[in-house]
C-alpha cells in the first residue's frame, strides 16, 4: 500500500559495519516534487498579493514613475513637495546611486498615495446602488447620476485586468440597517399571513421591541459591523450551519444535475476522467487567480472568497459545533466504487494528469474486484446521520492507526468521486428517470456519499454525471460556476468514437491505491448502522419531482414585461395557494456578494402585491384586465424586495443578528421568538446561470445543466428550485416529505404546470383584447 511504502521511503539501521542506510529513489522523488509544487504556489501566491494589494493600480507604473523622477531630477525639474530632496537627507549619502535611491523613495511615496486614493475611490463607488433601481426597459433613460458613476468606475478598474480576488480590498461592507426601517419592512411582509387580529398583535410587539431592548442590541451590531468585515457570514456559517446536530444529508447538502440534453459518451472511466481533470483545472485557475471576478453588468464586482474552500475543504464534525478545515494543497482525489475507497494522485511528474491518464486510473479501480473490508460498504453514512453521535465515534475511533490515516487522506482530498454501480440520468421516454436522478444525488444510498467533503461527484454506470456538495463554506452560485466551466469545457475535449477520452498514454500513471481499515469492532459497526438507520430512514420519507416544462420560457416571460425570477415567483404563489388553500411564509434566496464576505439575504416572496393576485386569479368574477394589472404590480414589488435585498436592505440578516446578540445577553424578547418560530413552508432558490462568459447558448443551445434541488426546510413544507434554462426551458426540482399529509410534490409540480399555463392564456386573451381581437 501506498501508506507503507511511504513509510520505508527512507529507513537507516546501526550494523557492526556501520551505517546502513536504505531509500526508494522513487518515492523520494514524489517527496521533492510535492514540495518543489507546494513553493510554485507560495510564490504564485506571493505575485498575486502583491498585484491584488496595489489594484486597480500596476506595478509596472512604479516603474515608469521612478523612470519620470530619475530623469526629472537630474534634467533640473522641480519635484513636487521637494520629495526627492527630503528623501536624500535621510539618507547616509549624497552619490548619483543615493539620488537614484531617493527618486525611487519618492516614486513609492507618490505612487502609493494615488493607489490608496484610487482604491479608496472605488470603495466609496461600490457603495453607490442606484443603478440597480434604474428603470431597464426599452427606451428608459438613465440618470446623469448613474451615467456618471458608470464613467469613472470603468475608467477606475478598466485599465488593468483583475484576477480573482482584486477588488477583495476595494468592496465596500455590508451596511447595518436601521431598526425602525427592518420593522416597517417586516411588518409589510407578515400582513397578508395574518388577520386583523393577530397583525396588530404583531405591530404591537415590533413597536415594544424597537422601543425597548432593539436599541440596546443594535448597539452591539453597530460595534460589530465596524469591526468585522461582515457582521452576518461569521455567525451565519457558525449558527445555521455548523452547529446544527441534524444530518447533512437531505437537510443542508444540494446536488446540481448534468446537462442531460448532451451524451458527450456513455463510457464511466472516459466521463470521469474528463470530469476531474476539468475540476481540477478550475483548481489550478482558482490557485492562480487566472479565474476573473464576476461582475455584474459587466462592471460591478462580486465578492470571490467562496471560491478559497472549493475544494481541499472538509467538514470535520464536532460534540457541540462542526469546524470546516480547508488544506492549502492537495494532490490527490479520493474515490469510492462498490463499497470500498481509493487514493488516487492525479499529479505526476510536477504536471496534472490528462483526462486519458485518468480513464486509466478510474478504469483500474473499476476491474479490481476485491471486496470490502467489514464495515467499509456502510462507512459514509456516519457523515449522513446525527453530528454528534459522527463527533464521538471520530474521536474514539478514528483517532490513531489505519482508521486515522485514511479518514485524513479522504479529508484531505481534493474531492470526493463516486463510482455509482447503478444506472441512472434522463429518458426522454420516461419523465420519471429524472425524480431518480435527483434522488440519486441528493442522498444516494445513504452510505456512498462523504457529506462532509466540500462536494462529491457521483458517476452512473451509462456516464451521466452530477454532484452533491455540503452547504456551510459557500452558496449554490460557487458550485455552479464550476459546473458550468465543467459542461461547456467538455465540448472542447472531444472523446473519440468509440466514447472513449482522446489522448495517448505514454507513461503509466500512479497505480490507485486501497485504503486501509480497521473497523472489526463492535461499538464501531454498531455506531455505524445507527446512522445507516437515520440516513434511511430520512432518505425514504422524501418525495422528489423534477419537472422539464418545455411550453415555453424566458421569452415570453420577458414579452410580459416583467423580471423572469418575478414571474416564475408568482406562480410559485399562485401553486402553494390552489395547493394548500392558503398564504404560507415564503422564501427566496438572494445574494449580497456586491459586499465584502457577503453571502445571502432573504426575499419574501409573498406580499400584499402577490397575495391581491392570486386572490383575483381564484375569483372567476375578476376581469382579464384587472389580473394582468395586479400581476404586474405583484411582479414589481417583487423586484424591489429583491433589489433591497442585494442591496443590504433585508429584513431577515438583520434580524437574525439581533436574535444573536439577545442570546448572548441573555435578554428574552417575544418579538423575536415570533419571528423565528414561523417555519419557512416555502423554501425556493433560483440556480444561478450565464455565470461564465464562455457559455452560448446560441451556439450551443443544449450546453446546459438541468439545475438542482435540495430537501424541504419544513417537516409540512417544500423545497423548490427552479432554472430558467433557455427561451423555452425551465426546469423545477420539488421536494417534500412522505410522513406529511398534507404536501405532495406530485400534486405541487401539477399546480406549477397548471399555473404556468394559467398565466400564459391570460397575457395572451389580454392581448387579444388589448388589439381588439375577440376571445
């Protein structure tokens, strides 16, 4: 094994003839390599520090400017503020070489004020969020206001390209908001869950807590927002995600699916080998910083450290709270088939191995037929049950020996793949095969996931592919730049006829190696299939729909004039309602990236605006033209909600904060247990798409994932997501759970397709109407 082979690399023993020193040349040479690739990274690292520090400056203009100076003083020029001068009497000479030296001082000095000065100028720019509010439609002018704005950010970090993390130093913080304004908006956005009465029950008590201890809470934010860099992601990420003690599984973790519409090649070994190479390669542009900062509208920057703990990234369970551990480094992958667990380098030589290179690895791992040791088929399902009961059997028996050994090289692994020994992906045939596929990758088996990895790639035996990833070190849109680079990435790397990768192996690449084992112990085993039970039995109470609508998309939703994620929100409303027969609190998921560590805020999709229009849409005395008019209205409240949302202005974040703080001081407020003990019945996310300016869709319109799902929020709830995939494609991922009687993803992906169709015939009547055409 490779473990002990590691460990005999370099032995010596005392004989009576002396030193007796032995060592595999072999090995020592992955040693210097290892090392020799680690420094590469240190330095590359270095250089982009020093690039991110001076943007949107260039180092090379220190030159120039020292250049400028040097001529400059000797030609007899005035240098303004006399730095040059200043700086030779500080130094112990006054030779031509002292004057050089001094003019380079002086460069520095000038230089680094206008860097500070730009970067702090472009700081206060970021802040500006008018131009989110400015009107988009066809013929809307923009203001003098934004025009100008628009004018000197581009001139500010349009001259020098920007790598990842350039405009990390140059973001602005996520503003505090007042209290008196997340009440007015809370209190709008709870009116049409609640009748007369209990609204004013609950005006009351957001009265009594702004009045009261609010002010003494949002002192300490203010404090803390002044402080910190964002004063929600570190308690977020502590509170929500790393201390919950439920599973991971179904709870937290999502899965993104393929893009089912391509069969680049039904071979598993060739799909895998092309998948991970292409992962890894985003690693490399990750490393290197050579993946440029989204920006929105092509000049706003959004933040990018999510993008540090992609991958190399463990959740490491805890008694009380779970940790995430990232490694700066890895060089290698691990890989689970048929119940048993594999290391496998993907560098060789100081270069990464090539997607032919892999096949050959995947392919060995797949025709070894050795069975796996007592409880290693059932291992990953301690990373599916309770965190508490994974924390005390991690600490008594994975702390020493074999176990610890390869618990740390799977931790410690770039990611996680899964050699799925079952069929599964999308049937044309058989709309079915999709709710499989989601199911598949949302829990799998129970036991053939490490949840805790950053993100697993699960491979079926026919070649389709997807992921399921853990949720605390970054949101959706992080896992779905990767996978769009993935999807569109692989049409360059062409497979030959016969599916298999493209490429010559010349040399034979590291042999996968098993990892070792000691689980023949009965409390291990018994702990085990304790959370083999939990993971089974969470994973058979869910109900999974996907549904591909195809009738039509983003176009005409766009002819309605109206924002898609608005619309398709309308109808999510609208489907709850026929569904349930009431309003429910709803949520949608937006980001706050334009700030520094920002993560998400909260929209709340159902208002007074939504609710008039369903209400209106079930009344069959309404006409056609007062339903189009609320749902216009509806459409537009929900932009602005949204808007304010990205823009720092949400309810949720801020409350969430001053609960926090209300625990620490130990003060009781009945307004905030009001607040959180409402469940989120509703729970919805849009998948971020076009993230990447390499995906065209006109050019390749079948280049795109089918999105994907998570588990509902609430026990009597549903989980939707949905991707407005092309102008007439959209697909819904809808879940729930069994053991309630009263949700039915079923029966929900029906109300959607009602609903769609619904709203589709009514803007069409109105047009007939509108250009006087009778019904």
């Amino acid at each position: 094994m490779a473990e002990a082979h590691s460990a005999v690399a370099f032995s010596f023993a005392i004989t009576h003839d002396g030193w007796d020193v032995n060592f595999d040349r072999e090995v020592l040479y992955l040693v210097w390599e290892s090392g020799l690739r680690s420094w590469k990274k240190r330095l590359v690292r270095f250089r982009n520090s020093v690039h991110n520090g001076v943007y949107p400056g260039h180092l090379q203009s220190l030159y120039v400017l020292w250049t400028i100076l040097v001529a400059a003083h000797f030609g007899g020029f005035q240098i303004p503020f006399n730095l040059v001068h200043k700086a030779t009497a500080i130094l112990p000479g006054n030779s031509t070489m002292w004057q050089i030296i001094a003019c380079l001082l002086a460069a520095l000095t000038m230089w680094l004020s206008v860097i500070f000065f730009m970067r702090y100028l472009l700081k206060l720019l970021l802040m500006y969020k008018g131009w989110m509010y400015e009107s988009r439609s066809p013929g809307a002018k923009i203001s003098r206001k934004t025009l100008l704005w628009i004018a000197i950010v581009k001139v500010l970090s349009g001259w020098n390209k920007p790598k990842l993390y350039s405009f990390q130093g140059s973001l602005p913080r996520l503003p505090l908001p007042a209290v008196k304004d997340t009440m007015k908006r809370y209190i709008n956005s709870v009116r049409p869950l609640l009748d007369d009465k209990n609204y004013k029950r609950v005006e009351k008590l957001a009265k009594e807590f702004e009045e009261t201890i609010a002010v003494k809470l949002q002192r300490y934010l203010v404090l803390k927002s002044w402080w910190s860099s964002n004063y929600v992601s570190d308690w977020w990420e502590e509170y929500v995600y790393l201390r919950g003690r439920s599973p991971l599984m179904v709870n937290s973790n999502f899965y993104g699916i393929d893009a089912i519409l391509m069969r680049p090649t039904t071979i598993q070994a060739a799909r895998a080998g092309v998948v991970i190479h292409l992962c890894l390669k985003f690693r490399r542009l990750i490393d290197r910083q050579e993946l440029e900062p989204i920006m929105l509208q092509g000049m706003v920057p959004l933040c990018s450290w999510q993008y540090e703990r992609l991958f190399n990234t463990v959740r490491v369970p805890g008694i009380e709270t779970d940790k995430i551990v990232h490694y700066q480094d890895s060089s290698h992958i691990t890989v689970y088939h048929k119940g048993r667990y594999f290391k496998v380098l993907v560098y060789s030589r100081g270069r990464l191995l090539q997607p032919a290179e892999i096949q050959v690895q995947i392919q060995q791992i797949l025709d070894d037929d050795s069975p796996p040791v007592i409880g290693e088929e059932k291992l990953a399902a301690l990373t599916a049950g309770e965190r508490t009961h994974w924390a005390r059997i991690r600490q008594t028996m994975f702390n020493r020996g074999h176990n610890r050994t390869s618990l740390h090289c799977i931790e410690r692994a770039a990611f996680n793949v899964c050699l799925d020994d079952q069929d599964y992906g999308y049937n044309e045939g058989d709309p079915s095969s999709l709710d499989r596929y989601g199911h598949v990758l949302l829990h799998g088996k129970g036991h053939d996931r490490w949840f805790d990895k950053s993100f697993n790639l699960c491979f079926s035996k026919s070649g389709f592919v997807g992921f399921n990833s853990e949720h605390t070190w970054a949101d959706a849109p992080v896992m779905g730049h990767l996978w769009e680079y993935v999807i569109w990435s692989e049409l360059e790397i062409a497979y030959k006829p016969d599916g298999n990768t493209i490429g010559i192996v010349e040399t034979p690449p590291p042999i996968p190696t098993r990892l070792q084992w000691d689980l023949a112990n009965e409390e291990l085993l018994k702990g085990i299939d304790v959370s083999y039970d939990v993971a089974q039995k969470l994973l058979n109470d869910i109900e999974l729909k996907i549904l591909m609508y195809t009738k039509y998309g983003k176009g005409f939703m766009k002819s309605c004039r109206v924002s898609p994620d608005a619309y398709i929100q309308l109808i999510l409303q609208l489907s709850y309602y026929r569904d349930a027969g009431r309003f429910c609190l709803t949520y949608e998921a937006s980001m706050t990236r334009m700030f520094r560590e920002g993560r998400t805020e909260t929209v709340r999709p159902c208002t007074i605006e939504s609710s008039a229009w369903v209400k209106a849409m079930v009344d069959p005395n309404a006409s056609i033209e007062k339903k189009v008019d609320l749902f216009r209205k509806a459409c537009q409240r929900h932009q602005l909600g949204y808007q304010d949302a990205m823009a720092g202005r949400g309810i949720d974040r801020h409350l969430f904060c001053l609960y926090v703080v209300s625990k620490y001081l130990e003060l009781d407020s009945p307004f905030l247990q009001e607040v959180f003990n409402e469940p989120w019945r509703l729970s919805t996310s849009q998948t971020p798409h076009g993230q990447t300016s390499m995906l065209d869709l006109k050019k390749s319109p079948n280049c795109v994932s089918a999105g994907g799902g998570f588990g509902p929020v609430a026990d009597d709830g549903y989980g939707v997501s949905y991707i407005i995939a092309r102008e007439d494609t959209i697909f819904f991922h809808v879940s729930s759970k069994k053991s309630c009687s009263i949700t039915s993803s079923s029966n929900f992906v029906q109300q959607i397709e009602n609903s769609m169709r619904d709203v589709q015939e009514l803007f069409l009547e109105y047009n007939k109407l509108k250009n006087g055409v009778k019904s």
